[in-house]
C-alpha cells in the first residue's frame, strides 16, 4: 500500500512520537520511585486536576477560619511561563535528581537546536535557534517544567508559607491570628525570595494577573496587606479568580456564583433563539457543552441550595425552558433532572 495513503499519512512521525512517549513514562517512573515530584503540584498528575488544587487551597482556609485565623491568599502567575526555561539550569535541575550520562545526553538534544520561522503574506523568515522553553504539545514538556520550578517549593517553605501549585498558577496561604504584627514583613520578605528565584530561573512574574486576597477570620477587622512585587504595588482585593473560580474574603461563593449565572443565561438566551432550528440532539450537545459544563464546575465549593441566590433558581428555569422538547425520558434529560435536584 501507499505510504501516502491516508492510513500511512502520519507514519512517519509514529517512531519519534513513540520515543518521547517512552521517555516520559521510564522519567515518570523514576520521579515517582524516588519521591521527587512536588506533592503540592497539581498540574500534570494522574488523578490531580483543577478541582483537586482547589481543594487544597480553599480547605486550607476554611480551616483557618474555623479557628479564628485570617489569611491572606496571594495568587502568583508567569508571563510566557513555559517559552523563557533555561535549558542549562532544566538540565542541571535534572542532574541534581539523579538523571547522568546517556540519559541526560538524551535531554541535551531533546531541549536544543530547535527553531521557528514566521510566514507572512508569502514571505518566510530566516530560521531563528530557540536558546529557551519546553517543547509545548508534548507530554514532556510539562513534565520538564514542573521540575523545573521544583525548589520554588522551598523557598516558600522557608517562610512558614503553605503553597500549591497547578502548572504555572502558584497560590500562597499565609494564615495568622489577628493580632500578629509581623504579617506585612512575612509576606514581603517570601516576596522579595520569590522575585530573586524567579530570577534566577528567567521567568517573570505577571504583576497584571497577580492578585492578594485577604479573608479576615470570624469577627475580625479587614486590614491593610498591600505589598510591593519588583517595585509594583499589589493590593489587597475582595474577590480572586482562582483556576476558573472566583474566591471571594467570605468564601461565601456568591460572587462566583453570579459569575456563573450571569454567563449562562447569556448562552441560554442564544440557545433559546436558535432552539427551533436546532435537533433535540444538537439542542443537547449545545446546553451541555456550554451551559452544564459551567454549573458542574467544582460544585461541591457551592454552600447549600437553599442559600443560593434567587437568579441561580431563575437561571434553572430557564434551563429548563430550552430543554423542554427533548424527550423525558432521554438520557441527557435524566442527568439534567439529577443535576438540576442536585445542583440547581
């Protein structure tokens, strides 16, 4: 047969694929043997996910609130995270773990002699050598990055910090009693380390998406936890955006579940006007790509139903109205029926 058939139209990727694929898992293995990943990153792991990192971090001040502690909460975030890894300090970092000879020599050439060229209106650029980043679109390439920023962990433990991490996304939890005096100095010295690591390892901060979120314990004052990143002031607001969920200092949810609402009557009210063009199959594909997979969401966050707002219930009117000519005894309309006693 052909090899350009469509059958065989990848077959000469399949070998390199298959040997980064090899790679990963014989590296994975490694690190899991020897304890070498960081147990507070999310991103990346067989049975971690978003929700998972969300966990740890809001249990974390939940905890804290119960026994009378504020918090402050700093979410940190990498510009261009994954392009500006320096390949010699990823290789080094690989060394410290153990990985030598052929099999660092493996890495070297994985890493180096790439490049890019840029094609615009016709004309092609002269090939440019890539000097950082991780290949992205690979399972490796995460993998690298994650031990990349392994030792990030220390430094903030060095400072009675909790973190986790999910990829590049890194959350700070800093918990205290009200009277403690020394909070602004902790978090500007944890700061001032992390902005030297970050450094050191060329990445930069995204002072634009970094955030500080104070959440005062039960009865006491807000206070004032502005600090200052490389020269930038960061102040302290009341609600966050954390992994597609917005925390807010009662962690009371309200604001991400308006969030949510407000989203979904918007997708709603287009799903409405176009219902009676649509199959009850596309009808279904649409409001549960669109519209359920935002209400299931890290929903056990949510406070119970009877709490809610009065625009979360409208909103499951609302659902239901662009659902009503699928059949009821559909699959789909069962889950919805279970979502919507559930969650709704």
């Amino acid at each position: 047969m052909s090899r350009t058939s469509d059958r065989f139209l990848f077959y000469p990727y399949f070998p390199k694929h298959l040997n980064v694929l090899s790679v990963f898992t014989q590296l994975s293995s490694y690190l899991h043997q020897n304890n070498l990943l960081d147990p507070h990153q999310s991103g990346f792991k067989v049975a971690h996910s978003t929700e998972t990192a969300l966990l740890v971090v809001t249990e974390s001040l939940h905890a804290a609130r119960a026994n009378s502690l504020s918090s402050v909460l700093i979410l940190l975030d990498l510009s261009a995270a994954f392009d500006t890894v320096n390949h010699q300090i990823l290789l080094s970092t690989l060394e410290g773990m153990g990985v030598s000879g052929s099999a660092l020599s493996l890495f070297a050439s994985y890493l180096t002699g790439r490049s890019y060229q840029v094609t615009w209106r016709g004309a092609v650029s002269e090939p440019h050598m890539l000097t950082t980043g991780v290949p992205q679109g690979s399972v490796l390439g995460p993998l690298l990055f994650s031990l990349y920023t392994t030792s990030l962990g220390s430094v903030i433990r060095s400072h009675d910090f909790s973190y986790h991490c999910y990829a590049d996304d890194t959350r700070l939890v800093l918990s205290f009693p009200p009277g403690d005096t020394q909070v602004e100095s902790r978090i500007a010295a944890c700061l001032a380390d992390i902005s030297k690591w970050m450094t050191t390892h060329q990445l930069k901060l995204n002072l634009d998406k970094t955030e500080l979120l104070f959440l005062p314990g039960k009865g006491c004052p807000h206070r004032d936890v502005s600090n200052t990143i490389d020269d930038t002031v960061v102040m302290p607001t009341r609600t966050a955006r954390n992994l597609g969920v917005t925390l807010d200092d009662q962690l009371s949810f309200s604001a991400n579940i308006a969030s949510v609402t407000r989203s979904c009557r918007f997708l709603l009210y287009n799903i409405r006007r176009i219902r009676p063009f649509l199959t009850d199959e596309t009808a279904q594909v649409l409001i549960q790509a669109l519209v359920i997979s935002r209400l299931d969401y890290c929903t056990h966050y949510l406070p119970e139903p009877r709490h809610r707002p009065s625009d979360f219930w409208s909103l499951s009117r609302k659902l239901q109205l662009a659902w009503c000519s699928i059949a009821p005894s559909s699959p789909t309309q069962l889950a919805f029926s279970v979502l919507y006693t559930g969650y709704l």
